[in-house]
C-alpha cells in the first residue's frame, strides 16, 4: 500500500503479519522502518516487488523498538547488507534476540535471531537516507530505547502541509511532516470511538511513569500530518496532534 509520495506500508495486519513495516523508496535504495516478525521476511520482499522496488536493495533497517515484532527480521536484512540502526536502551535487545518468557509476567518468550546493531541511535540524533533525513526523539516507557523518528516529505502531487509544526522542524513550505511512532502509541481507524491503542506493557523494561513522562512531551513536541504507528492504520487526517493528546488522554485514564 503506497501512502505518501515515497512511503509504502510492506508488511503487517493487512498482510497476516504482526507488526508494520514502512519503506522509504529513495533513488538507489530503500530504507525500512522496523522489519516485523521472522516470518516477515518474505511478504516484505514480495510487496517491494509488487511496488516495482524489488531490485532496489534496502540499505537501511531503522528500529522503534527492539521487540520481536518490530526487528524480527534485522539479522535477515542485515546479512543482505542493511546498517541497522536501533536507540542505545533497545541495542542489547539485539545482541539478545529478545528476552526470555521467565522476564515477562505474561510467561511466554519473544525471541528472534539476534544481531549486532551497526549504529546505535541517541536522542535527536539524525539519520540521513540518501535525499531524507529522519530525526530521532527517544520517548522511553514501552521500552528504554523505544523512539519516535520524524521525517519532512516532499509533498508533489500531494495536499500541502498545515498546522504548526514540530519543534526543531525544518519543514519547507511544499512538504509536510511524518512521524513514525512504532508502539508507544497506534493509530486504528477500526478501534473503538477514539481510533488509538495503547502499548503493551508485558516488556520487562515497560515503565509507565517514563511512558507518561514521554506523553506529555510528544503533546507539546509534535504536530504532524501523517502519524505511521508500529499498529493500526496510517493517519492522513492533517492533525496528528490531535491524535497524540487522544493517546496521552487514553493513557492517563487507563494506564495510571
């Protein structure tokens, strides 16, 4: 599914898969956005095809979060030559492949082949992707190392940006804003009345005061158009802040 003029949606519920995986088409590579379950590997690499993408390689794997639903396939992608990229809190995750079912009160285990991040990530820094430029906000709470990355997309053919803009955004008049918010928050148009679900909290580094704490401060952070969450659905509805503060409410009656 294509969403914006260079962002697809590869992988995730529409294709029987959990968790989303985002690609960035740029002119000589691809970069994903997280890379969904082990099994994820193949619809991936089926739906780059079917998007005319399939000899382009995917030289970037930038993760939300180190979950196995989210970096499921970084080891598989990395052998393929990918730089993996994943926040300083999440990066043994990696090393791990995930953590064991006697970490976690819900007693089952989340393992994946694990890997050798190649960049580790810090709060603010910036990851550039041939022409794009993502920066990186570290909101912890779902897990240590879990981020938000916001990225300014050009905008030909496509409505142009309104609204207020993120801090420290440099959005130029005809682009408009992205956010990729892995499982801090999820945008679902079919979940109930306010369309967002809250993150699971069975990770055993969950922290719901950090998880607050990084609430409050996307409310007053970030203003974008397009939300792309590690769940649910994209946001194309303009107001993305509109959307945060639903979450931050959501959060605050149910997760106190």
């Amino acid at each position: 599914m294509q969403i914006t003029q260079s962002i697809y949606i590869v992988s995730g519920s529409e294709y029987d898969q959990l968790g989303n995986v985002y690609a960035i088409r740029g002119k000589h590579g691809i970069a994903l956005i997280d890379s969904g379950e082990e099994t994820a590997a193949p619809v991936i690499e089926a739906s780059l095809e079917r998007w005319g993408m399939g000899d382009l390689p995917v030289t970037h794997l930038l993760l939300t979060h180190g979950h196995m639903d989210h970096a499921g396939c970084a080891a598989y992608f990395q052998r393929k030559g990918a730089l993996i990229y994943v926040h300083e809190g999440d990066a043994h995750l990696l090393r791990e492949g995930g953590f064991p079912e006697d970490t976690t009160p819900y007693g089952e285990g989340y393992i994946y082949p694990p890997c050798e991040p190649d960049v580790i990530l810090h709060d603010r820094d910036v990851v550039e992707f041939e022409d794009f430029r993502l920066k990186v906000w570290s909101l912890p709470g779902h897990t240590d190392g879990s981020v938000f990355y916001l990225m300014q997309e050009r905008c030909d053919g496509f409505p142009k940006a309104y609204g207020r803009g993120s801090a420290d955004s440099a959005a130029p008049s005809d682009g408009y804003e992205v956010l990729f918010t892995g499982d801090t928050f999820s945008y679902d148009r079919d979940c109930g009345e306010d369309h967002i679900l809250l993150c699971w909290k069975g990770s055993p580094d969950y922290d719901a005061a950090k998880l607050r704490k990084s609430f409050e401060y996307a409310c007053q952070t970030f203003y974008p158009e397009v939300i792309l969450s590690g769940h649910g659905t994209p946001y194309l509805g303009g107001d993305g802040n509109a959307v945060i503060r639903a979450a931050a409410r959501k959060f605050l009656n149910e997760y106190r």
